[in-house]
C-alpha cells in the first residue's frame, strides 16, 4: 500500500488485499488502471462498484446524509408554506373583523380588503404548488435512496464470490420464516459441504475455485423452488431452506442435490481430459416451534458433522441421539 501511495485506512486494505488475492480479476485491474497515489475518491469509487464489505457501510453513510438534505430541503419547503398559510389566515381574520365592526364600509375600503386577500391567496396557491412539486421530487429522491441503500447492503449479506445470500442472510431468513404466525408448513434445513473444493483450493489455486463455485451456485439455484433459499455460509459449506416438505421430501431433495453435484465436472488447467470429480454431504434438521435461528442452523451442522464422519451415504437426519453428542461433535463453519 505504501509503494503505491493507498492511505491505510480499513477499508482500503480490503480493496488492496481483494486485488491482490486474485479472487477478483477485474478489480486488480481498475486499481491499477489508477496508478501510483490513487485519489481517495476514486478508490470508494472502486470499493462500492466491487461491492466489498468494507465499503457497504461507506455506502450506507452517502445514502443517509444525501436522505437527511432531501428531509432538510422538504422541511424548508414545509416551514415557508406553512408561514404563507399563517399570513393568509391573519388577513382573513383582519377582514372579517372589520367586517364584523363595520357591515356598512365603504366600497373602496372593501375594494382594497378584497385585493390584499386576492394577492395572499395568489402567494399561497404557489406556495402549494411548489411544495407538491417537492413533494414528488422527494419522493423519487427517496425511492432511489431506497434503492441506494438496499446496494449498500448486499456486501454484507451476498457471498462475494457465488453472489449467493452469505450467513448473515440465512440468519435473517431463519428468523423470519421461525417467527411466522402460520405454522401449518414444515420447513427443513440442510447443511451440505461440497467434498473437493479443498483439494481444487490446494492444487490449482483460487482461480479454479472460484470457476468451480460459479458452477455450484448456478447448479443450487435450479435445485430449489421459487419460494426456497440456498446460501453459502463457508469455505465449501452451503445452506438450503426448504418450505413445506417433510423429513422425507428433505432427504430426497439432499439425495437429487448430491447426485447433480457428482454429475459436474469441472475442467482444471492441464487436465483437459481428465476433469475433477465432486461430492457432497448434508446434514438435515426439521424446523420446530421452539427454535431459534442459530439452534436450527446448529441442528443441521451438527447432522452435516455426523454424515461427513460416517453415514454411508453421505446424508443424514439430526436426532435426538445427535442432540446428546453436540458438545464433543459440533463445531462452526466460518461464515
């Protein structure tokens, strides 16, 4: 960072260590399309457009205070409107005073009245059209901040590499499914680990990682329905929520899965002909009323750890049994 003049800020290291990892191509080239002593500017720029999770929070900030000037500017508008609306009801209330005291004034006298609420009341139809003119203004203002924001985000629930929803978003999605009035529906949790990614990492690099996720994740997202979710939550781990389906349904969903993943092959540099062969397994919990997120993410690891450890057929369901065995079996995945 210091060769090329990148002040050490958090974010920027992020930006320099994402370039350099190679996971991000494009990205190592537009840092150094900057050249040396890049502006700070330019490098945010970069960071938002990469959509690293360092930057969200940058992001979330621009969108905040641009909302506060949009709120200011309305406010004003607000304030100045609503002083025209008060000088129109003092002239009004001075009329028809006078009114009241004297019924018999004179023409000029109520001529001169008349012209004076006829100009207020000019000042206050303006006054109102320029504030619904702000009005809709702002509300387009505030639909694109919306927008803004919801970008800002996606760093912080979207995995970088499969652009697949990461941990944090399976958490959130957990909560609102467990937390839903209707229980009629039965909902399952897999956990699966894609065997070989780890010998792929360790032979031929992260390029052909990351080519090989691509495909994964385009592979899981044609083996759910609408309505269900698939996450990435570690290094070789992702996480399926299926809606509606029993224990069964679960196991055959994780068995189809299984068998797409071992029909992938995936092309490695110098070995054309030769592609890699992958493999997965999966653990499976069943949703219940009393679970928590994180007890119904633990359930379906701690099933995944046991399948990985010894079911022949790489798939298994939690049970009580493995509730017993969690603390000597369970461990997290890094998120």
């Amino acid at each position: 960072m210091s060769q090329l003049g990148i002040t050490a800020l958090p974010r920027n290291y992020e930006l320099v260590y994402e370039a350099l990892s190679g996971r991000r191509p494009q990205l190592s080239r537009d840092l150094m399309a900057l050249g040396s002593k890049p502006q700070q500017d330019a490098l945010d720029e970069l960071g938002l457009r990469h959509m690293l999770v360092t930057h969200g929070a940058l992001a979330a900030d621009r969108a905040r205070v641009a909302a506060q000037e949009a709120l200011s500017e309305l406010a004003m508008q607000l304030r100045h409107g609503l002083a025209q609306k008060h000088a129109f009801r003092s002239q009004l209330d001075r009329f028809r005073e006078r009114l009241a005291a004297d019924p018999v004034a004179g023409l000029s006298e109520f001529a001169d009245d008349a012209a004076r609420l006829r100009d207020a009341a000019g000042l206050l139809v303006n006054e109102e059209l320029a504030f619904q003119a702000a009005l809709e203004a702002g509300a387009e203002r505030f639909a694109e901040l919306e927008g803004a924001f919801e970008e800002s985000r996606k760093p912080l629930t979207r995995d970088p590499v499969t652009g697949l929803p990461n941990r944090l978003a399976l958490t959130a999605r957990l909560k609102t499914l467990l937390e839903a009035e209707d229980k009629s529906e039965t909902n399952a949790l897999l956990a699966v680990s894609v065997e070989g990614l780890r010998g792929i990492a360790e032979q031929h690099g992260p390029a052909a990682v990351e080519k090989t996720l691509g495909k994964l994740s385009t592979l899981f997202r044609k083996s759910i329905k609408k309505n269900d979710f698939v996450a990435r939550v570690g290094g070789q781990e992702f996480a399926f929520i299926c809606s509606n389906v029993t224990q069964e349904n679960a196991a055959a969903i994780a068995l189809r899965i299984r068998q797409s993943v071992e029909a992938l092959r995936v092309a490695l540099p110098g070995r054309a002909f030769t592609p890699e062969a992958l493999s997965l397994s999966a653990g499976i919990a069943m949703a219940q009323p009393t679970d928590a997120p994180s007890d119904f993410i633990q359930k379906a690891e701690l099933a995944l750890a046991a399948a990985r450890a010894g079911s022949r057929s790489g798939i298994l369901a939690y049970s009580a049994e493995l509730g017993g065995k969690r603390t000597k079996t369970y461990s997290p995945h890094a998120a």
